[in-house]
C-alpha cells in the first residue's frame, strides 16, 4: 500500500537536508535490493520565517522514480498553502478539486493537519513511498530534528489514479 508522508521539521532547513538523506537511502544497494519497500516521489517545503508564503520544490534525486509530475505537487501545495489564502475567491472550484484528492485518500483532515503544522520557520519533506519504506524513511531523517509525521495511507487505485493524471 503507497503512502503520503509529510515529515516537519522545526526549521527552514530542515527538509532540505532530509531530503539528501532520502536520496542517500533510496540509493543504497541495501535498500534496493528490498522488494518490499520503494521510493516513487519527494517534494520539499522550505518557510522562511520572514516569508509570507513557503517556497516548494519537487526532489530531483536520481533514486527516486519521480512518479508524478510537477502539477501534482503544485495542486497538493496549492490547496495546503494557498487556497486558504484565496478563500471565497475560488469557491466552487476548489471544493471540487479538494473532493478530487479526497477521492485519492488525500482528504480534508490531512490537508488541515499540514497547513497548520508547516507554518513559517519551519520545512516539511513530503514523500510518496510504499507502507513499508516508511520505517526505513524515519531512520535515514532522525538525526534531522522533526516535530511529528503525518501519513495518508493511500490504496493502490489510488496511485494508479494519481499516475494516470499526474504521471510522467
């Protein structure tokens, strides 16, 4: 079963350096050479506190399958960070596209959870990885100081789905 996991950590930085060890990890033969445990996609969030929006990129490590496109990330981050910022203003629409992700595990609860969460000062690294990678994930980050990680479990249609529209 694929999971979405956003790791937070307490400062800009943070996720950064964790996403280097997610490539260190995702590269190491030992790793590979588990069936059980894969490493599709990563995206960073960096919110310097002096900003008034988080800077956001997709992990361009070459262990990573890079399973989704940039336009997943930006409706994933659009809908945390700055879709509230727009309120009445989109409406309708955004209510769809939020039910959309919701229709793919990724719902309201879990939005909420990173919007309040990843506020300035801090970062988040956001990964797509099987269930079981996610133990390993959590060893490669934990010298990276983190408050607290959040998962949505997604089912494997759902990828399929995110695939269908947002693959490469």
């Amino acid at each position: 079963m694929p999971s979405l996991t956003v790791w937070r950590f307490d400062t800009p930085a943070g996720a950064a350096r964790a996403a280097q060890l997610l490539d260190d990890l995702a590269g190491d033969p030992d790793f590979q050479d588990d069936q059980t445990v894969a490493l599709h996609d990563a995206a960073v969030v960096e919110w310097d506190a002096k900003e008034r929006r988080p800077r956001t990129w997709q992990v361009a490590a070459p262990a990573l399958t890079g399973a989704l496109d940039e336009g997943f990330w930006a409706l994933l981050f659009g809908l945390v960070f700055f879709v509230p910022l727009l309120g009445a203003a989109v409406g309708a629409a955004g209510g769809a596209v939020a039910g959309s992700l919701a229709d793919i595990g990724i719902d309201d609860r879990f939005i909420n959870r990173v919007r309040d969460q990843v506020t300035p000062g801090s970062s988040a690294l956001v990964v797509l990885s099987s269930r079981a990678a996610v133990d390993r994930v959590h060893a490669a980050v934990a010298d990276v100081p983190r408050a607290e990680l959040i998962v949505a479990d997604l089912a494997d249609a759902h990828l399929a789905a995110l695939r269908e529209v947002f693959g490469r």
